[in-house]
C-alpha cells in the first residue's frame, strides 16, 4: 500500500469514487487539500467566485450526469456560504459531497479565525454529515459519503476535514474501500409485491386516471419505464415542476405540469380523477393547494423511495416504498402478463372530457395571454420563441420567478435531466452556475440560463469563471424591470402597493457588463428582433452570450392556483377565474 | 396522546443532536429524553415522550428511521411495556413534616437517600404518574429541589430491540 498525506489521500479518494470535476474555492483550512490538487490532474478542479456557485454548479452536475456532484470550500465563510447550494440540493434530492475545510482539530471550540461548526450549521439540510478525525478513516469517510449521497433518497453530504488531518508531514497507507456496507442504512432496494399487485389492479380498473410524476422519476432514472406504462394504457400524465422532462412534454398524452402554476386541464384531471399514481412526487403545497381538498374522488398509489414521503401531507391508498424505476418495471411486467387491461370505453370517455378542457383554458391551444401589439414582447412569446430556436433541444436553467414558470410552462422538456431549477427551496442565484454545471457535463451541448434581472444579480459573479473555465453558456434574461413574481403578488393581494419590487434605475447595462467580462452582450426590445436575437446568441456556440430581452413589465404568470382551495381552483387570467 | 419511543441509535458524535434536531426542526414535541450507551458500546439506546395523534407519531418514526445513524425504532406504547423514571427530591424536612415525609415515601416505597438536620433528599422510582402523585402526596412540604431522569422503558415478552 501507498503512502499518502491527508490531503493526498483526500483527492485520491475523490477520484476513486468517480469524481471528474471538483467545483470549489480554497482558503486557510483546506490549504493542504489544493496543494494535492496541484499535484495531480485526475480530479479537474474549477475555481468559482462564491462558495454559493460551487456548490449550485456541482448540483447541476450531478442533475446532468446523474453522478454525485463534488464540492470543496474552505472553513468559516466559505462553510456558510455553501450552506444555500447545500439547503438548494437537499431540498431537490441531489446527490452531493461537499467538503469543507475545518481548522485544526486542537482549535476546535476556541472561536479560531474562520471557524464556525459546519456539522451543526449544515445539520438541518443535509442527508448526513461527518466530521473526519484521523487521516485513516478519510478514505473510509468519503466513499461512504459518496455511497449516501447517491443511493436511497439522494440528498447532500458534508464531510468537514479539520486542517490537522491533512497536514502533508503526516503519512498513511491508502487503500479505497471497495464496498460499503452501513448497518443503519439500508434504503428499499424493491417494491413490496403484495403492494404492487394491488395497485395495478386499482391502476386498471380506473376510469378517470392521472399519471402524476415528480423529480424522482428524472433522478430515479424512472422516465422510460414510466413513459412505457403511460403509453401501454394510454393515461394521461402530468408532471410536477422538479418532473418535467420525466414524460416527453410534446406528448399528446401530456397534460402540462400540475400545481401552482400548472396547467388548467393537469389541475383539472387530477381533481375530477378517480385513480392517481403518484410517482417520485411528494404532495408539496405547491402541488396540492389546500391539502384536504385535495383531489376528493381519487384513490391514491404513491410509489416513493423514502417512507417519509409517503402520507406525509396527503394519505394514500396504497403505498410502494422502492425505487421508481424497480417498481414501475415490476408493474409493467405485471400488467403485460396479465390479462386485464383498462377500460378503453372509460378511458376515451376520459380523453373527451380532458381535451374539453384543454380547448376551453388549454395552455397550448391558444394564447392565454393578451397578445402583443406587435411591439411589446410578452415574456411567454420569449420562452416560445427560445424553444423554437433551439428546437426543444436545449438544456435549460432557471433562476425563481415568473421567468421560471414561463419557462416551465412554454418550453416543452422530451427529455429527463434536461430542465434544471431550485424547485423545493426556490435559490435565486441558481440558474447561471447550474447552467456552468451543466454545460461542464455536456461541453458541446447549447445550455441556456433563462432568468431575470433580479436573480441573475445573485450570482452574475460568475461571469468571470465562465470565461476562466471556458463554458460558453448563454444567458436569457427576462427583463421586466422589476422582481416580477413578488409585484405579481403585490398587484394580486396587496392593492399593487410595489413595496420593494423596483429599482429606480439602478440597473446595470447588461450588454456592457458582459462585454467587460469578455463575453458577448446583446438587447432585444422589439418582438420583431426576438427570434433573430436569439438565433444570433445561439449561434455563438464557443462564448458566453447575454441576451437581454426588454418584456411586457405587467404580464402575471396563470393559471394559479386559489388558496384555500382545491386544485380546480384557478384564476385563467387578470379577470377571469373558475 | 402520550407515546413512548425507543431508538437504537449508532453512539457516535452528535448522533445525538441529529434525533433532537429533527424534533425542533419538524416541531414534534419532546417532553423528555434519556441516553446511554448500551450493553453494546457502539450504540446507545434512547428513549424520548412525544405527544400527537397517529398521523404525527408516523412521521416521527419515519423521520427518525431515515437518520443514518438511528438503526431501530419503536414506539413501545403500541404495545405491552415497562415504564420507569427516577426522582431525586430535595425536601425541607423539619418537625412534624419530618415524620410525616417519611411516612409518604414509605407508601411510595421510596427511599430517603440523605438525611441533613433540616432536609431529606428522597428517590423514587416508577412511572411518571406515580412521580407526579408522590409530589401532589407531599402536599404542604417544602420543596427546595426535583431532579427527574426522564422516561426509560422496555416492551414486555420475548420481543427486543436489538440489532
């Protein structure tokens, strides 16, 4: 066995689990770690400019790959920093390492310079968390860190590394672990069959079914065996904001996502339906509007990896702990072998009723949006206009706004892991080191950030490592003069009293601010240059455009759900609600 | 409804914090809690009241078995079980109330575990009820001090929870 430092031995073990690129910023605590760095080049490093970014960036990697994202801070502020990209990925269920430096272990409690207890601060939003004492149990440490982050319910991991036991003076044998075994972690690794067999016998024998699915599904890798068992019994499927791109979204089979936003006939379906199959979803209030008035006809089958998901907010008939992708197959082979199938009759009664809906208040049937005089760009025309641009294929991110819900709604995902946003905690700042994250996975793939002027203001820092590290991302700025969704809140509930939402001309000039960056800046304040000012962005493939694009100031995001209410509960538009 | 639930809990550094997080985090009530390692050094045994109906008590023990730390739970008011918590009191014991004192601890089969010229420190043991009854018996005495350890219990029969 080899010999190694701590700090060597860390980075070793980075790259025995697998880890290619390590998004991070260094500092006094994890000096020795960047000196192991330096001496090697296995594990790429990317120097951010905000602990923050990092750890978002790393997240988006692990979305695009479907590996565990990797992330190195230092201690203190660059611990605290990474607390929301942490807070952003545990919400999400990405799996995630981050480690942080810590300073040595005989400072510990003394109030040193930069420390602060990262286990403790972390502790809430994390899946697990350790705190390495010895350079013998780092290697140990990591690889089960890797293996919680990534198996069961993925979720971040911390594991914080005081100064001490990295020290290069000291040397260990190395030596991967090769498996990892933790007694009190065992996550379902299959569906009860007794469980399933019941569920697809109320799946069949349904009349008004709904397929409502969630982000397990994209992170389960569930999306095809879903996509076969909505095709095999031709039901229709909705996908939640953190699901989209779980079920193609150009499908006619497709309802729009469900929830706040949602589409009028996904809320509509799911309220007059009879069976839901929840799958990979959680009941999230932003799904369910007022919990007991939830869907009052339906009888629920819940498949989730985590127990806990299972009647947390809502109760369901029939719950399947296991992987989504297992338990959908299982289903499948299940339903195949059998000699049921559903009722047609039923079920094309069912289409009926659903395409009604759609004709009347359907997002894609026609605009539900006063049009434009022709002059004036509506928010939702830039999303519509981007998606034809990029012919449905780009990988795109959001910040959190009504940019997000636009985009969610008019830009239709056919692909899992193609859509990335901070769907539970809602990170403004997430959607331009997502989209470095992502075109980091995918180096010849168009990644658009599609975001506003007031979240990419949270982390426009990292303009300067996009032109570092050469990721030409393209950055699609919905430009509406003000925090949009807030001043859409304040004209709906608050007598349009804009507390805060404005910025008295304080904006930058985006253009000039990407060119001192080194990037290309464009505006865009007419709807006739749109399409060709998204075709010139898009066709700078190897730099980092900005397209600034002048919207309607006064569009507001519909449907919405009206709380308290049920899901059918929804305002259309300014005036019209149901 | 008053639940009793046990956790065998991995005995690591702030294992412990992660089961107390989670209560004030979720906002599940503790009303009390005790741990202490176990036959077996490498895990402690824990025993915590809550108060909630079904629906709540559920999601406790699902929250507290998706802990990586915590390797079992159960909540042992489901079924047959042993209760026991201990009392330290610190009582001014002085003329008649000294005689009278004992005579109640000697009904609750307590002890008097130190007996100063004007105190008695007093210990009992049962379950909670019992220890709420005792100081309610004391009536007009004096108390200058209580020190409760907090619930521990153990289900009845050949069940265990063990690894």
């Amino acid at each position: 066995m080899e010999n190694l430092s701590g700090g060597e031995i860390l980075v070793r073990a980075l790259k025995d689990a697998g880890v290619r690129h390590l998004w991070g910023y260094p500092g006094g605590a994890a000096l020795h770690i960047y000196d192991a760095i330096f001496k090697q080049d296995e594990v790429k490093h990317i120097l951010m400019r905000h602990e923050q970014a990092a750890v978002h960036a790393a997240d988006a990697y692990a979305r695009a790959t479907g590996e565990v994202g990797a992330a190195l801070v230092t201690s203190g502020p660059g611990a605290t920093n990474a607390i929301t990209g942490i807070a952003t990925a545990y919400m999400d269920s990405i799996p995630l390492v981050v480690i942080s430096g810590q300073v040595p272990q005989e400072k510990i409690g003394e109030d040193a310079f930069q420390e602060t207890d990262m286990i403790g601060i972390s502790r809430p939003v994390v899946k697990h968390s350790f705190l390495v004492k010895n350079q013998e149990d780092i290697a140990e440490t990591l690889a089960k860190a890797f293996y919680i982050a990534a198996s069961g319910r993925p979720g971040p991991v911390v594991v914080d590394v005081p100064k001490d036991v990295t020290d290069p003076n000291v040397q260990v044998p190395y030596k991967y672990p090769e498996k990892i075994k933790i007694r009190s972690y065992q996550p379902a690794l299959r569906g009860h069959s007794g469980q399933i067999k019941r569920a697809v016998k109320l799946l069949l024998s349904a009349k008004r079914p709904v397929i409502y699915s969630g982000g397990g599904v994209v992170m389960g890798n569930a999306s095809e065996a879903l996509t076969n068992l909505a095709r095999l019994l031709n039901y229709p499927v909705t996908n939640t904001l953190m699901g989209l791109g779980g079920f193609p979204g150009s499908d006619q089979q497709f309802l729009g996502m469900l929830g706040m936003h949602g589409t009028f006939e996904a809320n509509t379906a799911m309220h007059h339906a009879d069976v839901i199959l929840a799958v990979g979803a959680r009941f999230d209030d932003r799904v369910t509007n007022t919990p007991d008035k939830f869907c009052p006809s339906a009888k629920i089958i819940h498949i989730d990896v985590d127990p806990s998901s299972i009647s947390k907010t809502v109760p369901v008939d029939i719950p399947i702990v296991g992987p989504c992708d297992v338990v959908l197959a299982d289903m499948l082979t299940l339903i195949e072998a059998g000699k049921d199938r559903p009722d047609s009759d039923a079920i094309s009664e069912w289409w009926q009723q659903i395409d009604g809906w759609r004709e009347r208040y359907g997002l894609y049937t026609r605009p539900r949006y006063e049009p434009s005089d022709g002059k004036l760009i509506k928010p939702q025309d830039a999303i519509k206009a981007l998606y034809k641009v990029t012919e449905g294929q780009a990988y795109i991110t959001s910040d959190v706004g009504q940019h997000q819900m636009f985009a969610a709604q008019y830009y239709l995902f056919d692909k899992p892991r193609q859509w990335f946003n901070s769907g539970g905690l809602g990170t403004m700042g997430y959607g331009l080191p997502a989209a470095m994250g992502v075109q980091m996975a995918f180096p010849d793939a168009p990644v658009a950030c599609v975001t506003g002027e007031g979240s990419i203001q949270m982390c426009i820092q990292e303009l300067s490592a996009c032109t570092q590290h050469q990721l030409p991302v393209k950055i699609i700025i919905l430009n509406n003069q003000a925090l949009g969704m807030v001043k859409q809140w304040q004209d709906m509930q608050y007598g349009s009293r804009y507390s805060h939402v404005l910025y008295e001309d304080s904006l930058p000039d985006f253009v000039k601010l990407a060119e001192s960056y080194g990037h290309i800046g464009m505006r865009v304040e007419h709807l006739d240059e749109l399409e060709s000012g998204l075709e010139e962005c898009f066709s700078h493939k190897d730099r980092v455009v900005i397209l600034d694009i002048s919207v309607d100031e006064a569009e507001h995001v519909y449907p919405m759900l009206i709380a308290p209410g049920s899901m059918r509960d929804m305002w259309l538009n300014k005036t019209e609600r149901t | 409804m008053r639940r009793i639930i046990s956790v065998l809990l991995e005995n690591q550094a702030g294992s412990l914090s992660r089961v107390v997080g989670l209560f004030s985090q979720r906002g599940y009530n503790i009303d009390s809690l005790t741990v202490a390692p176990t036959e077996d050094p490498t895990l402690s045994r824990l025993t915590l009241t809550t108060t909630g109906d079904d629906f709540v008590i559920q999601q406790v023990t699902k929250q507290l078995n998706k802990l990586v730390d915590v390797v079992k739970v159960q909540d042992l008011t489901e079924g047959a079980h042993i209760e026991r918590e201990l009392m330290l009191l610190k009582v001014r014991a002085e003329g008649a109330d000294r005689e009278e004192i004992k005579r109640c601890v000697d009904i609750f089969r307590g002890q008097i575990v130190d007996v100063g010229p004007t105190t008695y420190v007093v210990q009992i043991t049962g379950n909670s009820g019992k220890l709420d009854s005792f100081i309610e018996a004391l009536g007009d005495a004096v108390i200058l001090e209580t020190v409760r350890t907090g619930v521990s219990g153990i289900g009845r029969g050949e069940k265990a929870l063990r690894l």
